[in-house]
C-alpha cells in the first residue's frame, strides 16, 4: 500500500497529545539448549483462545521472534499496565508450550543463515528487496509511541530528537554478544540493523510537514517504497498512529529497565513538543555530527564518552545522561512521570560478567532468567529446564 501523506497528517490532526504504546520483541528459545526456535506460528495460533493476547502478539522479520503490544494507552501509567498483563498472559503461554523468551538485543551465537523470515507480505518484500541485509538482521528491540497532536508539530519533535538518539541509544545497549563471540560492541544490534538497512537511523531534519511529505512522496514515487513501514528511520512520525515513534533502543533484560527507558522516551517526547509550544529555538545539528555519537554510544554504551555537539567537546557518557534528565523535568513534573534509572545497564551488566571470566552461555542464561521473573513474573523455581 503506497504512503498516504494526507490520510497521515489527517490522523496527526486528530491525535492526542502523549497516549503512550509499547511494542518489545522477544527471541523464542529452546528451553534445555536456549537456540532460537521458530514457533510464532505455534504460538500466535495458540493466541486465538485468548482474545486479548491474540490482538497484542505480531510477527517479526524471523519466525523465532514475537512482539508483544500493550494498544494505546491514555498515558504512560495505563500502557505500562496494560503491557504488564499481556507479558504476563505471553510468557504462561509460552511456558505452557515449551518455549522460552529471550530478551537481549541479539542472540548471542544463533546462526542468521538458519532462521526463517515468517510468510508475510511485509517480510517477503523486505526479503526480496534486502537480501543479505534482511537475513542478517536477527535483532530485538523496544518502540515507544507517544502521541502528537498536529504533523508539524510531529516532525519537529522529530528534529528535536535527533541528537538525542545517541544518549537513547547508551542508556539502552543492551548486545554484547553476536555469532558466539563478544562483539566487543555495547550495541552490536545497533550495528546490524541501523547501520545496514536503507532509510534507517537518523533521519535529516525535515522542519515541517510539507516538507517530509514532499520527500515521502518522493520514495514512493520513484519506487523507492511501496509501504511506509519501509522507512525504518530511528524516530518517525508514524502514519496510521498520529504519534511520534523511538526506535533507537535495544530490547531490555528486565520488565523494571524497559518500562524505565519507556517512562525516559516518553519525557523527551513531551519535553520536546512543549519546546516546540514554547518557541524555545534549538540547535539542529547535520547528521555528520550526531553519527559520531552514534558510533559512541553503540561502540562503549555508558561506560564511554558522548560528544557535547554545541560545545565541541567530549563528555563522560553519563554527564550527557544527566544533562538529558535535566532537560526533561519539566515534562516528568507535568506529567507526574518518576523518572529513575538503573544504575548499570544490561550491556554494563554483562560486560562485568566477561571481565569476571564467566562464559558467554551463562550469562545468557542468566538474561532469560531475568526476562522470565520479571516480565513473566513467573518464579524461575518453575522451570527445571533452563541451565
């Protein structure tokens, strides 16, 4: 289906400011050996007993992953809980037929070449059109919608976003490991989806309406897409939605760290559109500059140095960080968002546990555990089959 600019500006008109939706994809694993298994199919047709659970599950790129959606929230409180619920309602079913979830942003030694794109139209032409880049990009990751009212508001929250991805993007690494070695990367998801796919990470600064619409047009007109969800910038508006979506972020290891980052995203969001209400006039960095951060951020996560774009000069990761909550309470207070985030990350986590000398194999393990007593809220003393 062609992009429809004006059936999009028509939903942004109509939307509501910061509704709130999650979407986390998950790895469908072995539970003995915690391979990756391809068992959507089993598990969304199993999904059909359950009406609410069967409305919230999608399909991924590859058959061994799943997506959990929690709809539209009015808020962040009411999607948060509503999230909980269907995690809780996935995980007992997936436990129920023998699967486990995983809930790092790479499988740590999968084989790409083995796993199987699901059989939709979607995925088909993206397969058909990415080749290698489509197989290779076995990856799991956590978008957040918030709604915006009115398009040229969108895009300049937008804009405003763009130098914030990289921060994003430390605070949520979350994949150390890729084909059975340590990437040495924070991100190495980062690395085999944002950087490999077409129209994807940071998008130019568009400055209105018009003139995202014009270039969207211009895609679809050249042939260039044939759908919207072919553009697969980090942050976009979303057409069928009216909201503003964040794809920077790795996938979280526990229920507390994504809905942290969520609560995080959805600040910025809101801090940037008020901005915007404001005329508070920003810097818009090229995409030159915002790039080496990106590399930064998906290179040494938190533990490395941010560039401070206005000034020219290397920070420590987590003084940006500060800075980025600095610049958002604001929108906490109005929102009455509690804002706290974990003191180390998923990646920083891990990276202790490789310094320690434990193998690549546990500290997976230890992931799934995590993803299964906190998202699941099911009790690991239930499982006998994960090591």
């Amino acid at each position: 289906m062609q992009p429809d600019v004006d059936s999009a500006r028509a939903a942004f008109a109509e939307s509501t400011d910061f509704t709130v939706g999650l979407e986390e994809e998950f790895a469908l694993l072995d539970p003995a050996t915690l391979d990756l298994v391809p068992r959507f199919e089993e598990l969304r047709d199993a999904a059909a007993a359950d009406p609410v659970l069967a409305a919230s599950i999608a399909g991924e790129l590859i058959s061994s992953e799943i997506e959990i959606r929690s709809g539209r929230g009015e808020d962040l409180a009411s999607a948060i809980a509503a999230q909980r619920d269907r995690r809780r309602r996935l995980f007992t079913l997936a436990a129920e037929r023998g699967v486990a979830l995983g809930a790092t942003a790479t499988h740590p030694w999968a084989d790409y070449r083995e796993q199987r794109v699901i059989d939709t139209d979607h995925y088909h032409r993206v397969e058909s059109e990415l080749q290698y880049v489509a197989w290779r990009n076995n990856s799991f990751s956590l978008h957040v919608h918030v709604g915006i009212r009115d398009g040229d508001r969108a895009v300049a929250v937008c804009d405003r976003l763009r130098p914030v991805l990289p921060s994003l993007l430390a605070v949520s690494a979350n994949s150390p490991f890729l084909d059975g070695r340590d990437s040495g990367l924070h991100s190495a998801r980062t690395q085999i989806f944002t950087k490999s796919f077409p129209r994807c990470g940071i998008p130019e600064a568009f400055g209105d309406w018009d003139t995202f619409a014009a270039f969207i047009d211009f895609l679809s007109r050249t042939n260039s897409v044939v759908e919207y969800t072919q553009v697969w910038w980090s942050v976009r508006p979303h057409f069928s939605f009216g909201t503003v979506e964040v794809r920077i972020c790795d996938c979280q290891s526990t229920a507390a760290e994504s809905e942290a980052l969520a609560t995080l995203i959805v600040a910025c969001v809101a801090q940037a559109a008020r901005d915007y209400d404001n005329g508070r006039q920003v810097s818009v960095p090229p995409g030159r500059l915002i790039e080496e951060n990106m590399w930064r951020a998906l290179r040494y996560g938190l533990d490395g140095k941010l560039i401070d774009l206005d000034r020219a000069q290397e920070r420590p990761a987590m003084a940006e960080i500060e800075r980025l909550l600095e610049w958002t309470a604001p929108a906490c207070a109005e929102l009455g968002l509690d804002l706290a985030l974990p003191e180390l990350n998923g990646s920083q986590r891990q990276r202790r546990q490789i310094a320690a000398g434990t193998g690549m194999s546990e500290i997976y393990a230890a992931c799934v555990a995590e993803a299964r007593t906190t998202y699941g809220q099911i009790p690991i003393a239930e499982t006998g089959r994960l090591r």
